[in-house]
C-alpha cells in the first residue's frame, strides 16, 4: 500500500481557524491526475496543491493545483501556502514554482526570530484586460441591484494576471449584503462565455479607508460558494488599479472573508515592467493538520 503525506493550513491569516484552509502534498509523486482531482474533491476545500519536481533544475518545483472539480493554471493562496511548507528548501529566500500559467516566484517571510510566517508571490504573467461585463447581468449574480455597482473607475471588467476574474467594485453596504444566486450564475455564465465554459468567478471589492479595500470571491460553478481569500484576484485588481492611474507602483492591504467567519489579510501590490503592470500578493500561514493518504 502505498502512503502519501499532507498538510493542512490556513493562509493570509495569522490566527488558526481564520484565513482561507489549503491542503498541500509535498510529495505527490505516484499520483494520477484523477487522484489528484478525487483528493481534492474529497478535502472539499477551495484548493488543494501537489508538489512534483520540476522540469528545470533551475526551478524548485511542479506544483499543480486543483479545486473541487478541474485544475487550475494559477492560484494564489495556494502558491502561498505551498511556500511556506516547503520553506526550507529555498535558496536565499526564494522558491520557483512551475504552473500552468507561467514561473511563479516565492518570497519566504520569517519574523525577526528567523521563524517562518508566510509569503509573497509574483503572479506569474503581466496585467490582461478582457471585455467589460453588463453591471446588471453581474449585479443580478450576486443579489444586487445596477446601482450597488459602482463605475467611476471602471465597469465590471474580466481581468487576470495568470487567472481570469470578472472584477467589479460596488458600494461597501451591497458588498456586506452579497448573496450568491446559482440560478442567475448559470444564465450570467451563458450570457458571458468570456471566462471559460459555466466558469464565472466574481470579485466584488469596496473602498475601506486609505490603502485598504474589502473584497468577496464567489464562483458557485467551479464548487466554491465563496472564497474566504484570493490571491489570484487580489493581484489583478491591485494591478487593473496601478494600470487605471498614472502611478509607478501601488499598494493596497485587502480583508475578505469576514462574511463567512474567516477574516484574511492580503497584502496585494503591482508595479510596471517593461512587458506590463505584474502584481504581488503576500500574507501570514498558520499550520492545521498532518495526515496521509493510503492507495
């Protein structure tokens, strides 16, 4: 019978049983495809990582990344926290992770005791923009109304930096009162085919206060009701808002999750490079669980 261990950890948290729980094997080899996927579908969290080697000895890993039910190309809570498992192979500082969606590299964050804490990821490929998104046929998603979107910036805009979203800003009463309709998730998803066949994440941020923003995931049709923290969505908006002014750099320190009683911090940043606006996210991990899978 064959063994393989895992862990388990709450990610862009510094308090157990807050931020958003990810499952990591560290050493997936032996593992099909459709193990991986019935693994993740069994922890039924929004995602779970498996750690292979990597195709270049420059890079430290494969990691492939897997929610309810399909494969992802990039996520960022999940690059996150499979840094901070596999901190300690990384050299001066810095983990490579192989994905779909390009080289994702890791910062390792440690307190000033030379522990661990968490990570900061840059997400795989520059700022892309897609079309624009009705804010009703969004709004209706979610409960909400056209007016509970708000436009001065921009329209509800498909926008990725390795994962696609559908991002939309609305006023900070509509964000505390979102609820998803899986009915009108379906429509909408017909009706804006942009992101992927019945695959519709949408990302819904509201101002709250100088450099700091609330946000909420919901994506119903990949298996995740809500999203206690998403990396891969906190990046492009911080970028989709470095690309939308005439700065050089921006920060901005995110909260989500506090809806669904597991409060992150995202610590999200975008710069210009010379191939595009790249984004960062960073934050705390906290470990949960051990245990192993037998076949």
């Amino acid at each position: 019978m064959k063994r393989w261990k895992f862990v388990t950890l709450d990610v862009f948290t510094d308090t157990r049983f807050g931020g958003n729980p990810l499952a990591v094997f560290p050493d997936a080899r032996g593992l099909s495809d459709a193990q991986m996927q019935a693994l993740a579908a069994e922890l039924n969290l929004s995602e779970t990582t498996f750690v292979l080697p990597p195709a270049s000895p420059a890079n430290t890993a494969r990691v492939r990344i897997f929610n309810r039910v399909a494969e992802m190309p990039f996520a960022g809570h999940p690059n996150v926290g499979t840094g901070f498992v596999l901190a300690e192979q990384a050299k001066e500082g810095m983990l490579r992770f192989e994905e779909i969606a390009g080289l994702v590299e890791v910062a390792i964050l440690r307190d000033e005791a030379g522990a661990v804490t968490g990570a900061e990821i840059g997400a795989p490929q520059p700022l892309t923009v897609g079309p624009k998104m009705d804010p009703a046929l969004m709004a209706g998603c979610v409960g909400l109304t056209e007016g509970d979107v708000v436009t001065a910036a921009h329209l509800p805009i498909m926008a990725s930096v390795g994962n696609s979203f559908v991002i939309a800003e609305v006023t900070g009463e509509a964000l505390s009162r979102a609820k998803p309709d899986l009915a009108r998730f379906a429509e909408a998803a017909e009706a804006f085919p942009d992101l992927g066949p019945r695959r519709l994440p949408l990302y819904l941020y509201a101002k709250n206060g100088r450099g700091k923003l609330r946000a909420r995931m919901f994506s119903p049709l990949s298996g995740t009701i809500e999203d206690a923290a998403t990396g891969s969505a906190a990046t492009p908006l911080a970028a989709l808002l470095l690309a939308l002014s005439t700065r050089k750099t921006l920060s901005v320190e995110i909260t989500q999750g506090v809806e669904m009683g597991r409060p992150s911090i995202l610590r999200a940043s975008a710069f210009r490079a010379r191939d595009g606006v790249r984004a960062k996210v960073a934050g705390s991990c906290v470990p949960v669980f051990e245990g192993v899978f037998r076949a």
